[in-house]
C-alpha cells in the first residue's frame, strides 16, 4: 500500500505544478498533491460509485442507453459504504481510499489465519499475502471501489465457516453476494466446504449459509422496484460490453486465434490472457491438492467474466479470488519458482501503476 502511494505521489511530483507545469523550477504545493490524487483515485468505476453514494439510483424504466439506467450495473454496497462517509466528510474520494486500504489489511490478517486454517505452513501463508499485494493490479485494493471489500467479505466468510461459525459466514456472504454478483458463489463453495469437514450434510449447522444469497436478492427486488426490471444489472451490464454466454472460453480462443495486439484502448490483452492461464494453473493446483470447495469457488468465480464477454478486467476479477494465490504460494516451493514470480510481479506492478497515475486507459480496467 504505502508502495503504491509512493508511487501516485512521485507520479503528481514529477507533473504537478502551480502554473500548469510552464516552469519546473517552481516547486510542487500540497493542495495540488491532494487535488491529483482526488483526481487519479477517482477515474473509471470510482467515479460512478462517488457519484451513486450522492445521487442513489434512478427511478424509471430501464434504458441501457441512458447513463443512468447503465448504473445498475454497479451492485449497492460500495455505494453505501461511501454514502456513510459523506456523514464526516465531503471528499469521499480520498477518505474512499482510506477505507479500501483498512479493508485490505483486514483481509490480508484473515487471509493468512485462513490460509493457516487449510493446514499450510507459514511460509505458504507469507507467500499468498505477498503475491496478492504485488500482484501487477493491486493498486485497485487502494481505490475507493469494491476490490477490497469483496475481498475482506469472501475471505471472512470462508475463515467464519471454516472456524464453524456458520451464522458469521453467512452474514459475510450475503454483504459479498451485495457487492458483486460472484459474491453469491460462496454458497455451493462453503456448501462443499461443510462437507468436507462433516462428510455429511448437517442442515442445522449450516442453516445460516442460506443468508449468502439474500444480498443479491435484496438488490434484485430493489431493482425490480426502481425500474420494473428484476434482472436490470446484468441488463445494464451489456452496456459496459458484458453479455452472459455459456461458452466461457469463446474470448480466451478469439484471442488465441489472433495474439498479435498487445494491447489497445482500456486493454492490454496479453495481460488479461496470461491472468486466464495463471487462474486454470491455480485450479489445476487445488484439484491436485484436493482443495475441492476452494476449487469450486475459483472455477466459477473465473467462469463467470469469461463467460460475460471480452477479457477486459480479468486481472482485476481474478485478484479477488483468493485462492488463486494460495494456489500460487503452494506451487512456488523452489526459492527460484518464488523469487521469479516476485519479480515478475512487482515489476509490472511498477509498471501498471505508473500507466494508471499517468491516466493510461488501459490501466484503468
């Protein structure tokens, strides 16, 4: 976190001035620092969530050609955290950013217990927390938007469960399953889960996993009230290019079959493609390890952007799913095999963050 702060903050010095950069000789002030980074912080999807935390939703039928109507597509939680915020303060931007990067510490501590939880060693448990803070994307986990709550909320939700406290992990599901649509999928995942653990299903203990999908419910019926229109977010998805489609593979093979465009507006393609072969490695993995719930989550969890159309953000889907990196930490057992992977992804960390303070659109995804 502080890295990538480092890093904003380098990126507003070198190109920040008080005259609008026509001499370099003037030195930097810190209302400018703050104003970039509300700036930098704010872009892309941050922007629709600041603007649904002060504006709400808007009544009326649903046109997915209406700017409005397309805001359906961003699922109300995040939206409400920041709304909470504008009781204490009018930057939600900045104080956004503040409460993305306390729900990813708070991730990353539950994420290593629950990493210990599934039996592994603490240096598996390391491993997994460095290669998800330096993971080429993770500078989204430090932006007002909602990789760092779903995050926190799926990751507690499996530590809950795992402890046996049924109840709690339900509770955490349905807040995930309100955040993004993949939140639902911890149900057949913990469903799993418990009969690993049990080897029979007990229906009394893991009554409250049945809380998991109340939050996508509770968004649909909302939806349902302001547009007529129960499904209106995944509606709303198609105008953001995202179609459901039971080929999941069809964008990974569109681009196999032509790999020569690196990258493009709002994509870098080779990118987006490797994170799909690092995911089904890190399924391969789990199966391998016989982590049959973890498996699951994964699967679907990676199924579901890249059955909705093109690869645009798989990076930033995939770092969410948790599992990827433990997968990932456990296959890492060579000092070489950790040592390549850290540098491979710090440095496109560097790389990808500067291009997203630099306001390079393909960074932005």
């Amino acid at each position: 976190m502080i890295f990538l702060v480092l890093i904003f903050v380098g990126e507003v010095s070198v190109f920040t001035y008080p005259d609008g950069g026509k001499d370099a000789n003037i030195p930097f002030e810190r209302p400018q620092i703050a104003r970039k980074l509300r700036q930098i912080m704010g872009r892309g999807d941050a922007a629709h969530y600041a603007g649904l935390s002060d504006q709400g939703y808007r009544r009326g039928p649903l046109d997915i050609t209406d700017h409005h109507s397309q805001q359906f597509a961003f699922f109300p939680l995040q939206p409400l955290l920041l709304r909470l915020l504008r009781y204490v303060t009018t930057d939600v931007i900045i104080w956004g950013a503040v409460l993305s990067n306390l729900f990813f510490f708070l991730a990353l501590v539950l994420l290593h217990r629950l990493t210990l939880a599934f039996d592994y060693d603490e240096p598996v448990a390391r491993r997994t927390l460095f290669y998800l803070a330096a993971f080429p994307v993770s500078y989204f986990f430090s932006v007002p938007m909602t990789e760092s709550v779903f995050l926190f909320l799926t990751v507690a939700s499996f530590y809950a469960a795992k402890r046996e406290r049924w109840w709690a992990a339900g509770v955490f599901g349905l807040f995930a399953s309100a955040t993004r649509i993949t939140g639902v999928l911890l149900l057949p995942s913990l469903l799993l889960l418990s009969w690993q653990m049990y080897r029979s299903l007990h229906v009394r203990k893991i009554l409250g996993l049945l809380l998991i999908p109340f939050g996508l419910a509770a968004y649909s019926f909302y939806c349902w009230r302001m547009t007529g229109d129960a499904l209106a977010f995944t509606h709303a998805s198609a105008a953001w290019g995202r179609k459901p489609s039971l080929f999941f593979l069809g964008p990974l093979i569109t681009w196999l079959l032509n790999p020569h465009p690196i990258a493009h507006a709002w994509n870098i393609d080779l990118l987006h493609a490797a994170t799909a072969f690092l995911g089904f490695f890190c399924i391969y993995v789990l199966v391998r390890r016989r982590e049959w719930a973890l498996t699951l989550y994964t699967s679907l969890s990676i199924f579901v952007p890249l059955s909705s159309g093109p690869l645009q953000s798989l990076e930033r889907y995939t770092m969410g799913f948790f599992p990827v990196f433990i997968a990932l930490a456990i296959a890492a057992k060579s000092e070489r095999s950790d040592q390549s992977i850290r540098f491979v992804f710090v440095f496109l960390l560097g790389v990808m963050t500067l291009l997203y303070a630099a306001n390079f659109t393909n960074a932005l995804s």
